[in-house]
C-alpha cells in the first residue's frame, strides 16, 4: 500500500495531548517548539552517537518537516552555538553541560529519558536501541504520528507544538518482545516502531539492537537425533511400555551418556555463536517422555513428569556456566513438563518458556478466569523458581485463522499479569504464515507489542486509537462489534482457547445477524471510498467464515445427519476464496490450511449428510461415513440410551468428533478421523466403509450380533504404497455414559491383578490421562461404567494391545475419551493388518 499521510485540520498540541495515549497536562513552562509555522529549534546529535541515534534524529527531523512543514536543522550537538533552542537526541557532552548525565542504571538497555531544560528538549536512552524508542515514542506522544501497518504511517498536520515540562523516564514492561504475525511488507524499521526486538541485530544497527535464542522449541534432536544415533543406542531415547522408540520419541535423560553427548554438543553451540545469550534445550512437540525406571523414579521425586528435564538441565546448566557464565539456556515448560517441579532449586542459568496452553481460556484474565487456575498458580511457582521467565502466549485460534476469537480484553490483562509476576519477555504467537490474513491481523500484533511495551496503556483507548486511524471514518461499527463479541462471551460465560471450533456457542444466529447488520452500517460509511471499503470487507471476512461450519449442532433423522441451521453458499464461499486469493492470504489454519477445501466442506455441510442405520434386536447404530467413517451412535434399544458421545459441539475438531474412530499414526497425527469413507457393502445389521487416503486402504467392518448386545468393529489397513511404512491404529471413541465425574473402569491385567479406576484419576492427568502399558494392559477386556444403568465391555486381543488410555480434557466437556492402541507393524508393499474390537452393552443395577 502506498503511505498514507492523514491530512487533518491543524490544532494546537493541546488537543493532541487529549487524545494521546500518554496524557500530559501542559505547565506555564511549556517549551514552544513551532508557533505559527515557524521553529527557532535545532536537532543536536553527539558525532559520536550511535548509528541509531543518528537514524532516530532524522527520523524526526523527517516527521516535524511532513507535520509542521517546517525543517529543522540537524546538526553536531558540540557545535552548537549558545542559547540556540535545541531538540537534544541521545546523551553527549553538550547534554551533560545542561545537567543531563547518561545513567543507564536508570533507563536500562531499552528505556529512556523526556526532560526539559529550558529552552531545550532532551529525548535519550542506551545508543544501543533507547534513544531510537524514545524519538518514536516523542513523535506518537507529541505528533500523534501513527504506524499502524507496513506501508501505512499516519502524520497529522499541525501548525503549532508546545512541550510541557516534563522528566519523566519510560522503560519497557518486558527485555524480549515479539510477536510471529506475518506483517505482509513488513521490514526492520517498521519492527523498531512497534518496539519488536527479536533478531540478531547488534547495537550498530539503525534499528537498534535486537536480541535472539538458538532455538526456541522442540531442540532435542539436534543435540541426539534418532536417525544418528538410535540404530547404535536406543538406550539414548525413550523406554515406553518396555520398548525403546525409534518414532514420536523423546530422550531418556537419566542416561549419563546422553549428558555428555548433550554438554559437548552445547558448548560447541556456545562457542560458535558469541553472540547468543540463551541456547535452547527442550522436548519434541508430543509425549512419550521416557518411562525407564531411573527416569519414572526421578520424576516421582519432584511430582512432574517433567523432573527428568529439569534435573537434566541443572546438571547441563552447572557445566556450561563453567565457560559461558553470562549464557542461558532455555527449555519448555509445555505440555508434560508444564508443572515446576517439587523440592528442585533451578540453576540461575536456566530460563523457562511457560506455554498458555489449551484449555487455558484466551476470552477471559489469567488473574480472574478459573479455566486459567492451573495455569495462573504454575505461572506464579515459575517466577519463584527462575529469574528468566518467558512466556510463549497464544493469541491466535490455530485451527480457525479466521474465525472471530475475542480476546483482546484479557490480552491487555493478561500482559499486566505478567509484568506483576516479573516475566522477562514474551513472545506473541499469531498467524505467522507467509502471505498473512486472519482475523484482525494487523490490529491483533499493533495492539499486542503495544502491550509488551506497556501494559498498563487503557485497553479501549488502544483498540480506538487503531480503529479510528486504520478504518477512519467507518471505525465505530468495527469497535461495536468487537465490543459485542466480548461481551457474548462475558454474558454467557464462554471459554475461548487456541483450538476453539465456530460451535463453541459464541456465534448464535443473532449474534451473526448483529454483526452482519454492523459491517452493513460500515460499508455504507465507506462507499466513497475504495481502499477502505477493502479494508472493511477484510475485516468482515471471519464473520463470514464462520457461516461455513456448522455452529449450533446437528440432528439425525431418517438416516440423515442434518445441521441445525443453513451455512454459507457456494457463492459466499468463492467470493471469500477470491478474496484470499488478491490479498494473498494462503491458508486458514496452522495445518493443512488449504483455503480450496472451503468448497468441498461447504457443500458437504449445505446438505443433509448420509447417516446409515444398522439395527438388532438390542442395539442399534448410526454412522457418519463423510465424518471420518465414525460410528456416531450406539444406542441401547430397550432403554434407549445411547453410550457414546455425539453433537460435541465444543469438542476441539467437531464436527469430526463423537462416537467410534479409527486413527492411524502417532499421538499428534490423527490421520483417519477426517477422511471420507464410502459405503461398500450393507446389511440390516452389518456395514463395511472403506476409504482410500495417504497411501492407505481403509476398511470399517461394523457387526451387531443378533443374539447378543455386542457391536464388532475390524479395522484393516492396507499399504498402497510402493515401500515399508508402519502402520500405528488405534480405535478411540467418545463416551457419554453420564456425569464424567461418576466414571470408573474395571480390569484384570495381565498379571492377573484387579483394577479399579475413578474418574478423580483420569481428569487430574489432564491431556495424558491415565495410560495402562506394560503388564497392566487389561487383560483381554474391560468395563467402562458411569452413572447411568449400562455398562460396555470392550474386547480385545491383549497380545495385540500396545497400550489402553483415558482422558476427559477439558473436564467440563463431559466427554470420556478412550483410545485402544494396537502394536505398531510394519507392512510391506500390499500388505494388509486388522485391529478387531468388540463392545458388549449390557445393563447394570446402580447403586
């Protein structure tokens, strides 16, 4: 886009300061710096200042001459003649002579420093990036100069500026902020405005020093990688279920060997990059953390399964402060190891990356909302335990970019929250995809790094500040309806989180019409003019996008499963493609995102989807062949319950979700829950799916036996491919055998010992649950029971049983999730394996 200079009617500073997101109140020693047009100023600058400092004066020389009209001189702060007014920029001598002395123990490595010294006017930080901060901060907070995209600077016009009084130091919330957003146009001064500091930038550099890690995330095989080293050591990797894994693994960090490997390979690292101060050592992305005695025994001693990280690390971290004291390393505190550990003090060298991590709620506070309890008492026992607390905070709903997701409200609370605890920095993770898109791309990362600079600034006075500049004239329905959405979500307690699907229940038909009615209201506010209209239908496109998924559940009748309200047309489909398409927006969500996939789950949705029936003389079943080829109900005749889980509307993928699925692949590649099965053979009470996807044939055979309560489901795969791959099944199903908090499960292992499991078991595991490998396998069967009067039995062969596992995650879903994992093997070109599992339902006497 071309730069866009706002010509507004000229005001004295005095209106300027009104609006401002720094409100100052002007003294009788106000410093008039240009009156009528005309400046007696100079802008000084030390010979000796930095190649930012240098940037930052005529930066601002720049903007007074595109505001006032007028240019002011630039010159060499030490040949400046006496009693010329000057607009000093960054500590020199000439700033010392006036009784300014460079301190930077009080503006740190980033603040800086406004003070008047009639008649001049200092701006001064660190020459490394203070001083850069504190011209930008003087041109927003006296010029109301504005940046609020790549390409778009906003410099009103004025005629006359007055400078109060003022001393006054501003230092940033955090030491690191950044955020992941794609920017289109972006470049490194447009990240010096918006104070992102993340890179490798060094102090002599225009846009001012920045500050980086060698690696963030998932490091370990970088260090010991499977395919190096497995084959020669599996002992180096994890022990689950008494098998070392070559795949989806993670390290067994009790070996002593792999601490060395680990130590020499960090000091390489080190030594190699000077100029790092943080090196990264954490988990893959998935489970399967070792499970080896050495290594269960030590995550018992500090009551997470992340102790074995954590003991790991403070053994590195002991090594490596030997040569690099002043280096850090960084691991994760995501997923298994998200609980500090107990009895454990960290080596002050060690920095911690604290994950807000689903079901953590986005819509509501940290500080306030009780789906953010864990996480808000984890994130305190952290900063107690590390000096060097980073936050990876998601801002963003990974699997829907452009579904409305109102969080900005608990953004700016949640950045104060943080700045209370001592955090150190934060990184933003958004749609950092090339070509950008999303919803609100460009307000969402303004206002957030707005915030990682400061998170007291007023929330609605930031979120107007944009509009207002952004949409101008048609800004005011845009604020309604952010607004509005809020408060959906606030009236009707509605927990948002980086995996929520459009049918959490935050976009019922009105609230769709109401917001339609206000982008209606800004569009006709745009007409006259064509960019803007743009950027109105732009900001309009979640609302739209929403209309594509089914938002308020089904029903199934007549064989039908049919959505309960009508979706998006093809036309409103391909206009929002199309749209995608001249913006350059390349997907819709973090995998898999292909936007052309819009066409065949809308007209999938439009229309009733085919629901088979198969029937006995106890039981009955309804299947979703397009939905993963899931048995979608099972239902009891003679009480008509039904003992699955279905129309889960707030379960992560819904409306691929609910009764029986085959999976394929590891714990976070669910290949199979989304492929479209067709029908290959029926009977009253039998049907076969098949479906052909990623080199697979799938066959679903479902069975109801006609003198006995027992549903069979075979599972066979087939490798289509012309090499050896692995296959990895699993059959998981959605329970609803009533209140999740009545649950309980009964077996005998293969050692002949009884099990009872409650549910007070399974939901303190949160995403891992309860797993049973090894020797407590169930013993060929077991009985899952709730408080409702069935129970169902499943069984199974153990001998081909990898492992058994429950979940129920987030709790207040109600939604008992069960996964049987049959041993992995491997098949060769044409070759086929079955997985059989059999549910008997049968009534039950409760108590």
């Amino acid at each position: 886009m071309e730069t866009i200079k706002s010509v507004l009617v000229a005001c004295s500073i005095i209106v300027f300061c009104v609006v401002s997101l720094f409100p100052l109140s002007l003294s009788a020693e106000a410093l008039s710096l240009i009156h009528d047009g005309q400046s007696d100023y100079s802008i000084a600058v030390s010979s000796e200042a930095s190649p930012s400092e240098k940037f930052a004066a005529r930066e601002l020389q720049r903007c007074i001459r595109a505001s006032a009209g007028v240019l002011l001189p630039l010159i060499q702060s030490d040949l400046a003649k006496e009693n010329m007014p000057l607009l000093l920029v960054g500590f020199s001598e000439t700033a010392t002579r006036l009784g300014i002395s460079e301190s930077l123990e009080d503006v740190g490595d980033q603040g800086f420093l406004f003070r008047s010294v009639p008649p001049h006017f200092f701006i001064g930080g660190s020459r490394e990036a203070g001083t850069l901060y504190g011209v930008n901060a003087f041109l927003e907070e006296f010029l109301s100069v504005r940046w609020y995209a790549p390409g778009e600077e906003t410099i009103p016009e004025i005629s006359t500026l007055s400078l109060p009084e003022m001393d006054k130091i501003q230092k940033p919330a955090f030491k690191w902020r950044h955020t992941s957003y794609a920017w289109p146009g972006k470049d490194d001064l447009f990240l010096a405005r918006l104070c992102d500091n993340d890179g490798m930038g060094t102090g002599e550099r225009e846009q001012g020093i920045q500050y980086t890690q060698d690696g963030r995330c998932h490091t370990y095989f970088r260090f010991i990688s499977p395919s190096e080293y497995f084959d020669s050591h599996p002992e180096y990797f994890s022990e689950i279920g008494g098998i070392r894994r070559k795949h989806e693994t993670q390290l067994c960090l009790s070996n002593p060997e792999v601490l060395e490997i680990v130590t020499e390979k960090m000091l390489e690292r080190m030594r190699a990059q000077p100029e790092i101060t943080q090196h990264n050592f954490s988990q893959m992305d998935y489970y399967n953390y070792c499970e080896c005695p050495q290594c269960t025994a030590i995550n018992e001693r500090y009551g997470t399964s992340g102790g074995t990280q954590y003991w790991f690390l403070n053994q590195l971290a002991e090594r490596t402060s030997v040569f690099f004291p002043e280096k850090t390393i960084g691991t994760l505190a995501y997923m298994y190891t998200e609980e500090p550990p107990e009895g454990l003090a960290l080596h002050p060298n060690i920095a911690i990356w604290l994950c807000h991590m689903f079901p953590s709620c986005d819509s509501h506070s940290i500080a306030t909302c009780p789906h953010n309890r864990q996480y808000r008492e984890r994130a305190k026992r952290w900063a107690e335990l590390t000096k060097h607390l980073y936050i990876w905070h998601y801002v963003v709903n990974f699997v829907h970019y452009y579904s409305p997701f109102p969080n900005f409200g608990a953004l700016a609370e949640d950045m104060r929250f943080y700045k209370n605890i001592g955090v150190e920095g934060i990184y933003l993770q958004g749609m950092g995809h090339s070509g950008g898109g999303g919803e609100f791309s460009l307000l969402r990362p303004w206002y957030g790094m707005k915030l990682l600079w400061n998170p007291d600034y007023d929330a609605q006075e930031l979120l107007q500040d944009f509009l207002q500049g952004y949409y101008g004239k048609a800004w005011n329905p845009v604020y309604r309806y952010i607004n509005m959405l809020q408060d959906e979500v606030d009236k009707n307690n509605i927990h948002m989180h980086l995996y929520t699907n459009p049918a959490q229940g935050y976009l019922p038909n009105e609230i769709i019409d109401a917001g339609n009615r206000l982008f209606d209201e800004a569009e006709s506010l745009a007409m006259s003019d064509d960019n803007l209209l743009e950027k109105i239908r732009v900001a309009r496109m979640p609302l739209q996008y929403a209309c594509f998924f089914p938002r308020n559940g089904y029903r199934i009748e007549e064989e039908q499963l049919i959505f309960n309200e009508p979706l998006a047309d093809f036309d409103t489909i391909s206009s929002f493609v199309s749209r995608l398409e001249k913006h350059g927006f390349k997907t819709i969500r973090e995998i898999q995102g292909d936007p052309q996939q819009l066409f065949l789950l809308g007209l999938a949705f439009s229309s009733p989807l085919h629901a088979p029936k198969i029937s006995s003389k106890y039981l009955e079943a309804d299947f979703a062949p397009f939905l993963g080829g899931r048995a979608l109900r099972v239902t009891d005749k003679n009480t008509g319950l039904c003992v699955t889980g279905y129309n889960i509307t707030r379960n992560l993928f819904f409306p691929f979700c609910g009764g029986e699925e085959l999976r394929l692949g590891g714990e976070f590649d669910p290949a199979g829950m989304f492929y479209q099965f067709e029908i290959v053979s029926r009977k009253d009470n039998a049907l076969t799916l098949q479906a052909e996807a990623d080199g697979w044939l799938i066959t679903r055979e479902f069975t109801l036996h006609p003198d006995n309560p027992v549903l069979t489901i075979k599972a066979t795969v087939k490798n289509l491919l012309a090499s050896p791959r692995e296959a990895m099944m699993r059959s998981h199903t959605n329970f609803h055998l009533g209140a999740l908090q009545q649950f309980n499960v009964h077996f005998t292992d293969l050692e002949n010992n009884p099990h009872t499991h409650q549910a007070d078991e399974v939901i303190p595991g949160l995403r891992e649950g309860i797993k049973f490998r090894k020797k407590e396998i169930p013993l060929n069967e077991w009985c899952l029971r709730g408080d409702i009067p069935l129970e169902v039995i499943q069984r199974f062969d153990s001998e081909q049983l990898d492992h058994a596992w429950l979940y129920a995650y987030p709790e207040y879903i109600n939604d008992l999730e069960c996964e049987l994992w049959a041993k992995a093997v491997l098949l060769q070109p044409g070759e086929s394996h079955s997985f059989t599992v059999d549910w008997e339902i049968r009534p039950v006497s409760l108590p």
